[in-house]
C-alpha cells in the first residue's frame, strides 16, 4: 500500500462522499482524485519522473491537497513549504534537495519568480488561484493550475513506487541554523497513520477541523488520516478567528479538532462558549508543547462530552505517545505511553535502559522512524543509532524523560537548544544569523522562554555596535521581513554585552530570566 492509495480507495468506496470542506467549496472522494490525476499526469509530461522532489508552496487549500496527491500519482516524492518563507529560505530548500517542481498561489509570483534563476534542478512551477497577467511570464516555465487541469486527462498514471521509496519530506529546523530534511517513506507515513488512528478510533464517520498549516506534519497528516479511513476533512487556512471557527465545528458537525496550546488559549478566552451545542465532538488532541493543566480543566468544562488527548512527538517519528483521556485526572503531567506498535524506552549515558523514575534519553523503535535525513548522514547518525537487530535503527529524540512503573512518560528537558513555540519546531541560530545582517548588532542570542500560550516564547537578546539606535519593534520588523511568521521574537532584549564561557561561547541560561 501506498500513501497515494487514501485517495484511490476511498474514491473507489465513497465516490460521492465529501472529502474535504473548504469555505463554501466541498468536493467529493471522486472529485479530489479525478483533479489529482489530472495535475499527476500534467507534472509527468513536464517531466517529472519517480523520486523527483515536487514542493507545494501553498496556503491551506482544496489546491494544496490535490498536489500532495498529484505528487504521490506522479511517483514523485511531496515537499510541503510554509506558505510564509521568505525568498532566501525557499531558496535553500529547492536547491538542498533539487527540486524539479514547484506548486505556488500566482499572490507569491513575486517571491517565486527568482527562483527558477538560482535553482537549476527546477524545471517549473505551476501557478494557482487568480492568474497573473504579464507579458512578462514565461509561458514554458511559469504554469497555470486551472489551465493544465483543464487539458490533463483523468486517467490515473501507472504506479511505479514501493512502500520504501520517499513520500515526503518533511524540513524543520536544526541545530546548524539551516533547516534539515526529514524523510519519510510510504511505510513510514502509513505506519504513523495506522497508530494514531487507531488510538483515535477513527472511522469514515469522522469529520476532522484543520487549522494548522499544512507544512507542520501536524497539520499534515489530519488530512492523511482523514484520507486514510475515509473521513471527512474540514480545512481552514488559519485560527484567526476563533468565533468564525466554533461556528464552522458547529455547522460542519466536527468531530475531531487537533489543536495546539495557543489555539486553546484563544478559544477558551471566548465568551458563552458553554452556551453551543458540542455534542458532535468526539475528541480533542494537543501536541507540540504541554497544554496548562487549567486549560484541560476548562477545556473539559466547555466540552463535557469530548475525549481529550494528551500527546508527545517530533517530525522526526511523528507521534510518540498519547495519554488516553480517562488518564488525564490521575496524570495531568504526563504524556502518555508509546502508541500502538511502537516501543518506547530510556537511556541512560552509558547506553543501558534506566529503571522507573531514574532520568534519561527517550528512544523510540518501530517502522514510524524516519528514514533519515536528507544528505546529512553525520546529522542522521545522532539520531538513528543500532537497535534490537542487527541493521536495525532507533531514533534517539534528544529529550530527556522519565518513566513511572506503570510506562507513562514524563518530559523533563532537552538536550539540545531547539525552541518549540506554536507548535513549531525553531532553531535559535537561524534567527540570529538573520539578526547578524542588521547592521547596527554586534552579537546577538536567541532561546526559548516558557510561555504559558506558546509553550515556549522567543527572546532575543541583542548588543548593539558602539553608537548604533534601534528599537524593538525595527528589529522585529526585519526578522518578519526575513523569517516565517512564528519565529519572529516575541521579546526583544537590549545588552550592553552578552555573558560568555571560557572558550567564548555566549551563556544563554542567565539570559532567559534576566529581565524577565
């Protein structure tokens, strides 16, 4: 079986089916297929060939689920890019795995348009939503969606993959201050799918709200799962609007809503929210960052009949752990126990499995890992370490947990500095490098602060050069002209200097109270 497959078959089972909701458009199982194997054979005849990379540079949309499609039909391997990353960004990407296709919204033909100069391996990139019309555009590069649908044929393409061949890539950021890219097979993906669904209870009955981006694995595998038992997803672009997004679960009769603590920070803030009708909701998740135990408190009195889950992972595995809704009141600190086939254990430094509450590395085995990352095999070797069987590999998380007797996990700290905040996984380096070209900073250091919204807020800490004036909201301004929208600092700090180690490293600890 393939990824691809989630479509197929339930275009098969349920033709006439709603698959997805989107604003006021709602298109069948059949629908979305027929458009995926429009666009899958318009990318072949441009030429894409099985394991090219195809990236999808698009908002929330009906357009960005039929290309994760097309893609997969095509044999290609998908890359889903945060609608918000900036030219340069974007540019690292497409050039890091050589990319041959592109598929963005015409609103980013001005940020897109460059590209093509810079990055060799791409050989297109399809436009969709309101044309632009310019003399200008290269017709044999530039492509539109509506146009290539309309002269495509339906006819499925031939199925070339196996399930260990890439269906995604997955780029979040790392250590290095560039970001790295998470593969993960067919296997892998349908795997994560299966556990989780399968704790969830999903069934084809299931009507599930997305409201995360699609380029946070999140996001992106509601829609999977959805596909993949044959459920309904109701996709929005953002949780901008909380009220318009209650009235959308209670319209749409949603029945699963996977949030993250900033979204349930902004829903609970609403008024008369015990005033509606929830009794369709079937369950809650959160993931990310550690939702407040008051949160769930209220959480629970405004939904008296939702299951809520707790839950633990990393791109990297894409789920870990779970803790069952009737385990929340005993263990509100807890993120569960390893999910359905996966094994999870502790290690300690010397490499041996710790006994309940000693503190240790959390190690996670099963056919959810990663295959690795792409063209980084020293990065890839920190993670992915021997296992039970010889050629078999683990992935060691980095996060620091302990384990009570009973196999529930508790996160301690991590290891390396990476900030999570609103879900997203942001390395501090990739913000200072971008802090670095203001010219009036001589250093700069970035970490995460704990927020109780956010999970964790980024801080930025900043000297400036000997006569040099600038404000808060100039520096902020810049990094939102040059970073995705959640890795813009919240707070931003001014030093005269920056406390350092011996060998000249900047002590970050101090700074994170420091002014706080």
């Amino acid at each position: 079986m393939l990824v691809g497959d989630f479509l197929k078959n339930n275009a098969q089972l349920f033709p006439k089916k709603t698959a997805i909701i989107f604003g006021r458009r709602k298109l069948t199982y059949e629908e979305m297929d027929v458009s995926a194997n429009r666009l899958a054979n318009a990318l072949i005849s441009y030429g894409i060939k099985r394991d090219d990379r195809v990236g999808v540079f698009l908002d929330n949309s009906v357009e960005a689920v039929v290309a994760i499609f097309a893609i997969l039909k095509a044999n290609a391997t998908f890359v889903v890019i945060n609608p918000t990353t900036k030219f340069q960004k974007l540019g690292y990407i497409l050039n890091n795995c050589r990319m041959s296709g592109l598929i963005a919204d015409w609103d980013k033909f001005d940020v897109v348009s460059p590209i093509p100069e810079t990055a060799p391996s791409l050989k297109f990139v399809i436009f969709s939503g309101k044309k632009k019309d310019s003399a200008e555009i290269d017709p044999n590069r530039f492509l539109d969606y509506e146009e290539l649908l309309k002269s495509s044929v339906p006819k499925p393409p031939p199925l070339k993959c196996i399930d260990q061949d890439l269906a995604t890539i997955i780029y979040t950021s790392g250590t290095t201050g560039v970001p790295k890219g998470v593969m993960m097979t067919h296997l892998n993906v349908i795997s994560a799918c299966t556990s989780i669904t399968t704790y969830l209870e999903n069934t084809s009955s299931d009507i599930i709200l997305d409201v995360l981006p699609l380029s946070f694995d999140y996001g992106l595998y509601q829609v999977l799962m959805a596909f993949k038992v044959g459920g309904t997803i109701v996709l929005e672009k953002t949780f901008l609007y909380p009220f318009e997004i209650i009235k959308t679960i209670i319209r749409e009769k949603v029945t699963g809503f996977p949030g993250v603590p900033t979204i349930f920070a902004l829903l609970l803030q609403l008024d008369h929210l015990k005033d509606y009708d929830f009794t369709h909701l079937r369950y809650i998740t959160n993931t990310a960052a550690a939702l407040p135990v008051s949160h769930v408190k209220k959480l629970r009195e405004v939904f008296p009949h939702t299951k809520i889950y707790l839950m633990y992972g990393l791109t990297e595995c894409k789920r870990v752990s779970y803790l069952p809704p009737d385990e929340v009141d005993r263990r509100p600190d807890s993120v569960g126990r390893g999910m359905p086939n996966e094994e999870v254990y502790i290690e300690n430094e010397q490499g041996e499995r710790v006994k309940p509450g000693e503190m240790g590395e959390l190690v996670v085995r099963g056919s959810n890992v990663m295959r690795g990352y792409w063209e980084l095999p020293e990065e890839t070797d920190k993670l992915l370490k021997p296992g039970k069987y010889p050629g078999e590999k683990v992935l060691y998380t980095g996060d620091l947990f302990r384990m009570d007797e009973e196999g529930y996990l508790y996160f301690v700290a991590r290891k390396d500095d990476i900030i999570k905040t609103r879900g997203e996984k942001v390395s501090p380096k990739e913000i200072e490098n971008v802090l670095y070209r203001l010219n009036e900073v001589l250093e700069a250091a970035v970490m995460g602060v704990p927020d109780p919204i956010l999970g964790e807020a980024i801080k930025a800490v900043v000297v400036l050069q000997k006569g040099a004036n600038i404000t808060e909201e100039q520096v902020r301004r810049f990094c939102a002209q040059n970073l995705e929208d959640f890795m813009i600092p919240k707070l931003v700090e001014f030093q005269e200097f920056l406390p350092k180690t011996e060998t000249g490293k900047i002590k970050k600890i101090g700074l994170i109270s420091k002014g706080e």
